[in-house]
C-alpha cells in the first residue's frame, strides 16, 4: 500500500476532533448509497415490467404477420408459405383465419376473437398451448373450441359444456338474412397470462373457422415467428421482397409501438431524475473534503515539509473522494439489489390485471443498466474530489506551519 491510500484511508476511519466533519462524511456515504439503491430498484421495475408484457405480448401473438389488402384473405397459402420458410432468420409460418365473433354460454353472451389455427404446429412454439389451464386440445374431427380462462368464467363455459358462437355474416334463409350461428363443445381453456388475450380469444382448428367463415381455401393471415425478435424489421424487409403486391407486413414492434414507446421514455426520465439524488451526495463530497482540508492544513504542511509533492496531496484527498463513492456505492448496488429479490420473492407490488396485463410488477436489472449505474454514480463521486483535492495541493508549508 502506497502512503497515499494509508494516509487517505486513516482520515476516512480515524476519530477527529471535529465530530461534524465525521457525520458529513457519513451522510456523504449515506447520500450515495440511497441515490444508487433508488436507481437500482427503479430501473429493475421498468426494466421487469417491460420485459414481463413483452414476452407475454409475443407468446400469444406472432412476431411478425402478413395479411392481404383486398380484405377477402391470401389465397394458395402453401407456396407462400414455402417461399416464406426459405428465408433466414424464420423459425415458423402458421396460418390463421379469424373474425369477430358473439361467444355465448350458460350466463351470458360476450364478444370475441374466434381464431382458427394449425394446433400442431402452434403447440411446438407456444408453452400454453402444451399446459393448457384445463381440459384438452380442440379435435378437428368434432366441433370443439378452447376458450380464454378469463372469456370462459365470463359466460359460465366450462371443458364438456356447449357453447354458441354467432358471426357478424349473414346467411339467407326464407325469413330473410340471419347470422350464421354454430355450436361448439368445449375442449378446454388456456392461459396466457395476458389478460387482454385470455379475455378475448377462442379457439379452433384451421379447417373449422374456414369453413364457419366460408372462405374456402383461403386464410386470414400468416403469422411468423422468428430467432431474434429484435431482427424483426430487417426480416420483414426480406419477407417484403417475395410477397405478392395484395400482401402487406407487419412487425410486433409496429403493433406495440406506443406502448414500448412510453416505457423506454419513462425510463430514460426515471435515470435522469434519480441520478440528481447522487448529484446532490457528491455536494456533500465536496464539503466534507473541503472541510477536511481546513481540518488537516497542519498535517499537509508537515507532509509538504518532510517531502510530499503536490500530486502527492492532491492524491491523497481524491483516493478519499474515491472511497467515499466506492462504499457508497457498493453499498447501494447490494441494497438495491436485495430489495428486487425481496420484491419478486414476495410479488409485493400488486396491479390490476386487467389493466396492466401483469398480476404484480417483476423487478429484473440488466447487467448493461447496473454497469450504467456504477459507473455514473463513480464519475460523479470522481468529480466532486477534483476542486477539494487542487486546493489542498495549494496549501502553504510555510503557512501551515507558521504559528507551531
């Protein structure tokens, strides 16, 4: 250990004579731990509740989604879907035809979005669809339907029970135009976890929506799932280039565009308002060692006396600055840290779930924003030691030393 650090670090620990300067220095520690530890737990929510909506978002819809401009559907999927499954960066193309559907049950009748898919191929990519919240997977021998929790405990549906579901399409009948209705069993229900999903969905096998819908060989949309999420507007330029001019993309990044949009900004804002918490612990830095300086202008001028260099000086009271900020520091990362785990432990933040898509708000920090954290809460620790350490690199031997 340099003499620097041994004499930094006995001023930092020994007992001075002016109690005052040992509890600014305590509150100067205090300052840093607080303003770090607030950074910690705030970034770690919005960081938890963006990530939990977005994967919960991206399990129940697709990444990306092609549809037809005409309205009436894409026609000859498969050789689209072939020339869609050549593409790099494409883990699955499914279809799917769907509309807006009148769900009713034994309570009551509800709005909903009836979607026919290939469950075979959905289930390999979807893990609610392979722990579904009970009964089983519709047949595409019989007339089946899996509902939403959420959409079959509002009409009173349960796996075995009957329900009836009306289109918005008409069809003729000699008393005129009627909405085509049609009954199906309940095969079971599923959760996603996004309660705007398991509120609003049904369920059937592909063959089975195109045929209540009448559409033939036709489908509604293809929706893609890809490896890199993130990656979705370069493969969706590359999708562009083989499509047909009836067909337009659609990213999750496009669909969820506000929503993201806002989270990222109150993210950016929740750093910069925090951060003035620690800004406001490097003042005290400033004034503890500045305070310093005042209390040990003897002791300078006897080092200064006895050969220490201004640097030297100037070393010693930026390596106090320094491991003010280090514990402070530190201190606050632990702390913040432990508050996450006790939050997610004990899922104490509690949301309405209908509102906010999530039952309680996960904390998770990225390793990028704790390394964010560290090192501004350091270079500001860093900064406030700059003007006390120059001035006690300033001081006079002869001064110092004038009245011993």
């Amino acid at each position: 250990m340099n003499y620097e650090l041994f004499i930094a670090s006995r001023y930092l620990k020994a007992k001075r004579k002016q109690a005052f300067i040992s509890v600014i220095t305590f509150i100067s520690i205090l300052g840093i731990t607080i303003g770090v530890m607030a950074l910690v737990i705030a970034l770690a929510l919005i960081t938890g509740f963006q990530e939990d909506v977005q994967d919960k978002i991206l399990s129940a819809t697709s990444h990306i989604i092609v549809s037809d401009l005409s309205g009436e559907g894409l026609s000859d999927y498969p050789a689209l879907v072939s020339k869609l499954k050549g593409i790099g960066g494409i883990q699955v193309v499914s279809p799917v035809a769907y509309d807006m559907v009148l769900v009713s049950g034994s309570f009551r009748s509800r709005g909903a979005m009836l979607k026919g898919i290939d469950f075979d191929l959905e289930r390999r990519h979807s893990a609610w669809l392979e722990e579904l919240d009970s009964g089983a997977l519709p047949s595409s021998q019989a007339e089946s339907i899996l509902l939403g929790r959420e959409l079959a405990f509002a009409i009173g549906a349960s796996p075995g029970n009957e329900v009836t579901v009306l289109t918005s399409s008409s069809r003729l009948s000699p008393l005129g135009l009627f909405p085509r209705t049609k009954k199906f069993r309940v095969s079971g229900t599923f959760s996603t976890g996004l309660y705007e999903f398991d509120s609003t969905t049904a369920l059937v096998p592909l063959s089975s929506a195109q045929a209540f819908f009448r559409m033939g060989d036709r489908i509604t949309n293809l929706q893609i799932r890809i490896d890199d999420i993130f990656e979705a507007e370069k493969v969706a330029n590359r999708i562009k280039q083989v499509l047909p001019p009836v067909a337009y993309v659609t990213t999750w990044m496009e669909l969820n565009k506000s929503l993201f949009s806002a989270l990222k900004l109150e993210k950016t804002i929740m750093f910069l308002t925090i951060t003035l918490i620690v800004f406001v612990a490097a003042l005290n830095i400033i004034a503890t060692l500045i305070l310093m300086v005042m209390e040990k202008t003897r002791d300078i001028g006897i080092l200064m006396a006895v050969g220490a260099t201004p640097k030297s000086i100037r070393k010693i009271f930026f390596l106090q600055g320094v491991m003010i900020g280090v514990i402070g520091t530190s201190a606050g990362v632990v702390l913040g840290l432990f508050c996450c785990w006790l939050a997610n432990t004990f899922e104490l933040i509690k949301v309405p779930v209908d509102i906010y898509q999530i039952s309680y708000v996960p904390f998770y920090i990225k390793p990028i924003d704790l390394l964010i954290i560290i090192g501004v809460s350091l270079a500001i620790s860093l900064l406030s030691t700059l003007f006390p350490s120059h001035r006690a690199s300033r001081v006079d031997p002869v001064v110092a030393l004038k009245y011993e």
